[in-house]
C-alpha cells in the first residue's frame, strides 16, 4: 500500500511540474531579469548614471522600455537599477520619477 500510496503522490508531483512549466511562458526566462516592465517618461530622454547621484553615462529615450531589477532610497529619493532596451544587458541606476510603470 505504501508503494502504491508514494508512486501516485510522485506522479502528482510530475504532473504539477509539467503542467507549471506548460503555463509558464518561454520569454520569462529568456531575459535575464524578470523585474517590472517601465518606460522612460522623461521627454526626449531620462539619464542613465553608474551610481545614485552621479554623473550621467548614458541615456535612454521617451517610451524606451526599462527593466527594474532592484529598487533602493538614497537621501529620501528613488533609484532602480536595470537597463534599458538600448543598454541591455548593462545595468545603470535611474532616478524612479524618470519613469512611467504600469
């Protein structure tokens, strides 16, 4: 009985994983950041800087996608770290407010 009992609790446990991964859509691992989707609302362009508060690098344009991969305060103002469509797969902070999220 134990057998039988431990072969269909696996086979339960299979067919979670299976059905997980037929739902699961192929582009979430595709990206490596699976943060929340923005875009750039600063009109014509928002400022990509290496640090919070440091000087710009590069920048991003009005409505460029923008990934989010971490989010912190400095000196009572909001910085995400992520990277835009034009600087994938490097990383930059972007002052929050520059941006437009859903």
């Amino acid at each position: 009985m134990r057998t039988k009992l431990k072969a269909a609790i696996g086979s339960l446990l299979i067919s979670g994983v299976l059905a997980g991964a037929a739902v699961m859509p192929s582009a979430a691992s595709a990206h490596g950041n699976t943060g929340p989707l923005c875009y750039g609302n600063e009109n014509p362009y928002g400022w990509l800087v290496s640090a919070p508060n440091a000087g710009a690098v590069a920048y991003f344009y009005y409505n460029e996608a923008f990934r989010i991969k971490e989010t912190i305060v400095v000196a009572g103002e909001f910085w995400s770290l992520g990277h835009s469509a034009s600087s994938y797969p490097t990383d930059y902070w972007v002052y929050t407010p520059s941006l437009r999220c859903f």
